[in-house]
C-alpha cells in the first residue's frame, strides 16, 4: 500500500508559493511514497519534479490541473499540456489519449472552480475517478456529497490536499495498492478503484496565508502584465 500526495502545486501555479524542490523534500520528510504536482494549466514544473523524485525516494506523478470550460480536472500521468478552455468531455478524451487519468477534484464546491455548476452528474460519471476528500474545506459538506457520489456510481475514489505551499503537502493522502512502486502501477489501481482514502482538514492560519499569498501573487502578475 502506497501513501500518495495527488493534487499540489508549485511556484508555477499563478496561487502556488514553492519550488519543485521544497514540495519534494516535505513529501519525502511526512513519510509519502509518491507526489503528483498539479499545477493549474501549466506542465513544466510537474515533469521537473517528476525527474527529480527518485532523489528523494518518491515516485513523482506528472500531471496539471486542467481549467476546462466546466471546471477544474485533474490530468494524472501525461506528459503533454492539456490546453484550457475544452469542454468537459473532450478534456477528458485528450487526457486519455496520453494515456493518462482524468480525476474531478472538488466537483461540489463551485466556489472553487467545481464542474458541476457546468454538467451533469450523468457527465461527472464519465471521469476515471472523484477526487472525495480535499483538505482546504470550511464545512465538510460538499467533500462528503462527492463521497456520496463516488459510491453511489461506483468510481474509484482520491484525496488530495490541494496544498498551494510546502507544508501542506500530505495534509490528504490517497492510500493506493499498486502492484509496484510506479507511476504506471499507481494510476492503474487508482483507476481499479484500489484506493482508501484520509485527511484533515488545512488549519485556518495557512489556509488564510495561502489565500492571501495567491491574491498578492495574481495582483503582481497582472500589473507585470499591464507593463509590459
């Protein structure tokens, strides 16, 4: 059974704060065996961390977090940037086509980009799997709605900590048993629905930090923008 960080994100994130590098060193320090860098729309910083796991004992997991016309959806396993703005289906189909695996995190939540202000629940069942728990919540309710769902549907089930600094990584831990210690072995008992998943809740104080943190960061890069 392998302990797997799967939706994290870096200094390339437009809300992200850390290096590759930090991320790696407190997913190896917490005891995971394996992180996916998701960064929202971008690759780059993902496939660099995935070559540098080996370092630091892990199993990196490339991937991003896909802004599609519905929402956010994570893509685990490609190498190449899915481009922003598809609709949910064809999102999904280009995920699958590098051979890699569509998961919906925080479908509930449409305050957070959650694609079920979008589509249907009919749809949100077409996804490889439903991202159940994600650690920065305020109430609970709508990761124990996508639990519901999941179980209901019968799809296979991930947590993520959704960290946006270093030390939130492993706040959400998906327990998979993988055949091997591989990124090929991890998405394919994911997708076999051989996962448990735990968690717990971001403390006020860094979600609060990481919020403010983000905002400093997007108001910066649209005045770098208007600059130039």
């Amino acid at each position: 059974m392998l302990s797997v960080e799967l939706h994290t994100h870096s200094s390339l994130s437009y809300d992200g704060r850390d290096s590759v590098e930090l991320l790696l060193e407190q997913a190896s320090a917490v005891g995971l065996d394996a992180l996916a860098v998701t960064d929202h729309d971008e690759i780059d910083a993902s496939l660099r961390a995935a070559e540098l796991a080996p370092e630091y004992d892990l199993v990196g997991i490339p991937g991003m977090e896909v802004t599609c016309a519905a929402g956010h959806v994570l893509a685990l396993g490609i190498r190449e940037a899915i481009p922003q703005g598809l609709p949910f289906g064809e999102t999904l189909d280009r995920i699958r086509d590098q051979g890699g695996l569509a998961v919906v995190p925080h479908p509930f939540q449409e305050s957070r980009h959650g694609v079920l202000e979008h589509i249907t629940k009919d749809e949100l069942a077409t996804a490889d799997a439903i991202e159940v728990y994600n650690s920065r919540l305020l109430t609970g309710r709508s990761n124990r709605q996508a639990e519901r769902f999941a179980r209901r549907r019968g799809l296979p089930m991930t947590a993520g900590s959704d960290a946006h600094i270093a030390e939130m990584v492993g706040q959400a831990v998906t327990n998979v048993d993988a055949d091997d210690r591989s990124v090929a072995a991890i998405l394919a008992a994911i997708e076999d629905g051989r996962t448990t998943v735990e968690g717990e809740r971001t403390p006020w104080r860094i979600s609060f930090r990481q919020a403010a943190g983000g905002a400093k960061r997007r108001v910066v890069n649209r005045l770098s923008t208007y600059l130039d």
